[in-house]
C-alpha cells in the first residue's frame, strides 16, 4: 500500500506543480530534494539520538547537495537525486539503524522519489522545462 501511496502521490504533486506553472520554477525540484531528504533527520529526532542524528545530518548534505547543483547547473541532478534517493531508501536500514522511521516510511519515499524521478525527466526529455538555467545558454 505504501508503494502505491508513494506513486500516486508523487505523480499527482507534479502534476499540480505543472498546472499551477509551479514545476517551471528551477527551483522547484531541487527543493522537494531537500525536504524529501530531511525527513529521515526528523525521524532520527524522534529517536532521540545524536549518533543517529549524525548519520542522517550526512545524507541530507549529500542530497542537499545535488539538490544545490541541480539548482545552479542541471536539473538532470535533481532526476539523479531524487532517483539516488529511492536507491537509499531501499538500503538505508542497512546504513542507519534509525529505530524513529516508521516502517512504512521507506517503500513510500522510495515510491515517491522514482516516480517523481521518472516525472521530473518526463518534463526535461520533451522540452517543458529546461535542464539547464538561461544564463548558460
């Protein structure tokens, strides 16, 4: 179910940012990048644990990040980020052992993060945004 969820729920915010004209913001993408990263923080602040706090403090950087560079050179990082982000939250039990994330928490971000993925390369591979920011055109 969470799966689904996760899907569903990525597919229907990117089309609700395109509609709105929000997903055309080159902002937009690198920011969900950051936002998606530092849940696993605020469940390592339900743990109650700097250690944990520690490790999960070091993905947000590296999301953060790609998600910086998406923002300043492509947005093709922000595919890669959002796509290496599913990829550790099918291994991140295997990186933190963070006992404050829900069990359901990472087949639903992995879910999201593809999807969005897969959505956010949709818009670059047929021309409705732009992979890379004006000036460097």
């Amino acid at each position: 179910m969470a799966l689904i969820v996760g899907a569903l729920l990525a597919l229907a915010v990117g089309l609700l940012a395109t509609l709105a004209g929000l997903g055309r913001e080159r902002g937009f993408y690198p920011t969900i990048v950051i936002v998606i990263a530092s849940y696993y923080v605020l469940f390592a602040v339900q743990a109650r644990s700097p250690a944990i706090m520690a490790g999960e403090c070091a993905g947000l950087v590296l999301f953060a990040a790609l998600a910086l560079g998406a923002y300043r050179r492509t947005l093709w990082l922000a595919v890669a980020a959002l796509a290496g982000h599913g990829v550790f939250d099918f291994f991140h039990h295997q990186i933190v052992a963070n006992p404050g994330v829900p069990a359901w928490w990472p087949p639903f971000c992995l879910a999201y993060d593809v999807v969005a993925a897969g959505y956010l390369a949709w818009q670059l591979t047929g021309g409705k945004l732009r992979a890379t920011p004006l000036a460097d055109r």
